[in-house]
C-alpha cells in the first residue's frame, strides 16, 4: 500500500531534518511538508532533506493539513505527524500495520510522554477532558487527540474535513465515530518537543484551542 507522510511546520528549523531523516524511507512513497508561513529555514532544509515542500499561508493547522491532502499524488494511506520531533517517526510502522492488515482503516497514536514535561498539563486536561465528552456523545472510547496519525486516503476523503484551525483532529475523530469508522489507538513515544509549542506553549494559544475543541464537540454531538 502506497503511504504518503504530511508534516505540517511553522518554523521548525531545529527539528524539521530530525523527523524526516528518522520516517522509514523504505515504507513511504512521499513526504509532504506543508510550510504554513514560515519565517526561517524549515522549507529549505526540509526541501535539501528529500521532502516535497508546498506552501499554505492561510493560517491554522487544519489549513496546512488540507493542503497537504490536496497535494498528495497517489496514496492509500495518509500519515499526518508534527515537524517539531515529539513524536516518534522511527514508529510509523506501528500506525500503518493495522490498516495494511485490514484489521483498522483509522490509526490514532496514543501518546504516551517518555520525557517529564513532554504533554504540559493544559494539554493533559484538555485532552482528558475532550475525550471525555466524545465518549459520553458518542459512546466511543477514545483515549487521546495525539496529532500522529494514519488512516484510509479514501476513509479520509469520505470525512470531508473542513476545520482549519484547532479543531482538526478532533473532527476527523468525531466524524469517524458518526461514520462508523473501524478505529484503533496505538501507543506511541511522546517527548519534549523542540522549540514552542504554537499552541499548548502559550496562554492565549490553550484558550482558543480549547474553545475551538470543545465547540466542534457540543456542535457535532448536537447534529448527530
């Protein structure tokens, strides 16, 4: 099966080399790197590095994911992992195995911090929290919202995703849930990133992105 790894950045000179050089060359056709705006090195370094770089200057994380999506030129299973090397590629396989096996066609990397201060405790809430609520609406257990990810390119295109900003991971589980999706959490290494995190890093950042989650949870549970 043909897998397509999208790496959406915005500035992530430090790490960007590290997580391409670390995904299993052998087991992707494809690494797309989307550069949502920005203002050092990461597109050059990652384009020297073997990626295919494509540029989204509308803003937000599910932007630079759709278009991602929008460039890949044929694949049946799409990665999505962040560019600041929290996350493990070298365990990609571990997310691609049970879709392959047709034993899932939706993977989800339950992160599991191997590093103290690696998940900061607004995002642990929030993620607790998140979840929490998409299993009382939905009666579906899940465990995490972690970025590392694999599922279907077909299944994908099905969930017509359309958050672009905080809200993209968990649309695309709500909408899997809503669809009936055969979904497994597989857990993953998850460590300190390199550099700040443009959400969770700061103040203003946690509070819009966890309006944002919980606003597509209260609207998705009140459509379905």
């Amino acid at each position: 099966m043909k897998v397509s790894v999208i790496i959406p950045v915005l500035n992530e000179e430090k790490a960007i080399a590290k997580v391409i050089n670390d995904i299993p060359q052998e087991l992707v056709q494809e690494i797309i790197v989307v550069d949502n705006g920005c203002t050092d090195n990461t597109a050059e370094i990652a384009r020297d590095h073997g990626a295919k770089v494509i540029s989204e200057q509308r803003k937000g994380y599910g932007s630079a994911c759709l278009a991602g999506i929008a460039s890949v030129e044929c694949a049946d299973i799409i990665v999505f992992i962040d560019g600041d090397y929290s996350d493990d590629p070298t365990e990609l396989s571990l997310l691609i195995q049970p879709i392959q096996e047709d034993q899932a066609d939706f993977v989800i990397g339950t992160r599991k911090p191997s590093e103290k201060g690696a998940l900061l405790p607004q995002a642990q809430f929030g993620n607790k929290l998140a979840t929490f609520l998409i299993n009382s609406f939905y009666g579906v257990k899940y465990t995490d919202l972690g970025p590392f990810r694999a599922i279907r390119y077909s299944h994908l295109t099905e969930l017509d995703m359309q958050d672009r900003t905080y809200g993209w991971t968990v649309e695309m589980q709500l909408k899997a849930a809503k669809m009936g999706i055969r979904v497994q959490e597989i857990p993953v290494n998850y460590r300190k990133r390199i550099g700040t995190s443009k959400i969770s890093g700061t103040f203003i950042g946690s509070i819009k992105a966890g309006v944002k989650i919980l606003t597509t949870i209260f609207r998705w549970g009140i459509l379905r």
